[in-house]
C-alpha cells in the first residue's frame, strides 16, 4: 500500500470515532513517501486549538510497546493521538492492514522517558508494505488540560473501514453508525 493509502484510512477513522475533543481531521503534505521535505500526514485540531499529527517518516530503532487501555492525559498530545489510532484500528480492523502497533521512538517524549513513551505507529499492511507514522503535536492557545474531559467516551463498537476482503481495494469509506 502507498502511504497516501495508509493516510487515507487513518483519517476517515478519526473523523468516524466521534470523539468529542476532535473539532477537526484533516490531511497535509505532498511526499508521496516517508522522509521527504513535506511529509504527508493526518492532522488532527481539537476543541481547545491543540493539534496532533500521523506522519510518515524514517525513524531507526523503534521499539513495539503495548497499547494502553486508557488514552494519555490531553497534555501529551502525542502520545495520545498514536495510542488513539492503536485503539480504533483495534476496533474497525481494517482488512487492509495486516498488524499495527504503537511504537516508542528513540531520543522521543519527556527527558526521563525517552525510547519509552508511544510517539509513533507501525502499520503493516496486508500486501506486505509497512509503514511508520510518527506522532507529534501543537499545544493550542488555552493549552491541554491535565485530565481527559470526555473519560465517558467510548469508540463505537462498529466504527467499520468498509474496505472489503483484501482484495477489495480501498473504495467504500468508513461508518460509525
């Protein structure tokens, strides 16, 4: 799969989750391949004017971690954006990715946890391209809270890629209800 592909996905899940923190998704750069001048990605603008970002990149020595249950504090940005695309990839399982997987990053995150801390996401796909996005984020003009204000919300347990079998391509688009 090509990384617009890729992007194409993670997008369309994140405008379905129905997250209320989420005011805004949207997609950006013109690299057609990670580790460019312009790399492509996913933006994603929330209520308060902090942004997170999915891009494509080139990162050596990355290190699987575990998906968290609960998404990290809005403080850390990024770090919450790469655990919530984990987390509805766990739930709409795309038939075109084969394995996803949060990823530490190294020389990444707080000086005491870096190498230890989600700033990324490894997608393998199911024709047997991988691709790494890697998480960033903008704190907006009132800053992050400290706590989740929507711990009640929960990814819609048919949030759907509607990509078919393997061999159905990408058309089709993704439904949360």
């Amino acid at each position: 799969m090509q990384a617009a592909q890729v992007l194409d996905v993670l997008e369309s899940l994140l405008a379905a989750s129905g997250h209320p923190e989420i005011a805004a998704v949207e997609r950006y750069g013109a690299d057609l391949v990670p580790g460019g001048p312009s790399p492509s990605g996913v933006r994603v603008r929330y209520e308060n004017g902090s942004e997170a970002y999915l891009w494509g990149a080139i990162w050596p020595g990355e290190s699987d971690l575990p998906t968290p249950q609960t998404l990290p504090p809005p403080r850390r940005r990024a770090d919450r954006i790469a655990v919530f695309a984990a987390q509805l990839l766990d739930v709409a399982r795309p038939a075109a990715f084969a394995s996803w997987r949060v990823v530490a990053l190294p020389d990444l995150g707080p000086a005491s946890e870096r190498g230890k801390v989600p700033r990324g996401l490894r997608i393998d796909c199911a024709d047997g391209t991988s691709l790494l996005l890697r998480a960033t984020s903008g704190v907006g003009p009132t800053g992050d809270p400290e706590h989740d204000p929507y711990p009640e919300y929960r990814i819609p347990a048919n949030l759907s890629a509607g990509l078919g079998g393997p061999s159905a391509g990408l058309g089709g688009g993704l439904s949360a209800g």
